[in-house]
C-alpha cells in the first residue's frame, strides 16, 4: 500500500497536494569512506569509490498543499 502524503500544517492535513520538485542530497560522509576504502585497492579505486558513496544520497520530494498553501518536503 503507498504511503498517503498529508499536509503537515497543525490544523489541515489535507491529502490534496501538487508536487512541486524532487531533489537528491549527496551522501558526502559515504563518499569519503569510498574513496578511502578505494584507494587502498588503487587510485581508480579511490575514484570509484568516492563517486559510489556520492551517489547513494537520500531523495526530497517537495510538495504544495493546494486547500493552504503550505509548502513542505518528505524525504522518499
């Protein structure tokens, strides 16, 4: 079953709601740790490494609540 998003307003929590963008944090810790990890292979290690741990950051999608106006994101 998805999961409802409601307005996290105190006295709406309406389910009528426009998505308005979806953005992607970069995991910077991880993709330390993978180019450290990495490099102990070899320098194109290093590279690979610090380029997958960027990649597994975590997604936002934020989203405007149409009956208040309020304009929140929830982690995806």
């Amino acid at each position: 079953m998805p999961k409802v998003v409601k307005c996290p307003a105190l006295r709406c929590g309406s389910t009528d709601i426009s998505p308005v963008g979806v953005s992607k944090k970069a995991g910077l810790g991880k993709g330390i740790i993978g180019a450290a990890a990495g490099a102990l292979v070899n320098p194109v290690g290093a590279v690979v490494g610090g380029a997958a741990g960027l990649m597994s950051g975590k997604k936002e999608a934020t989203f405007r609540c149409n009956k208040c106006g309020k304009i929140f994101t929830v982690k995806i």
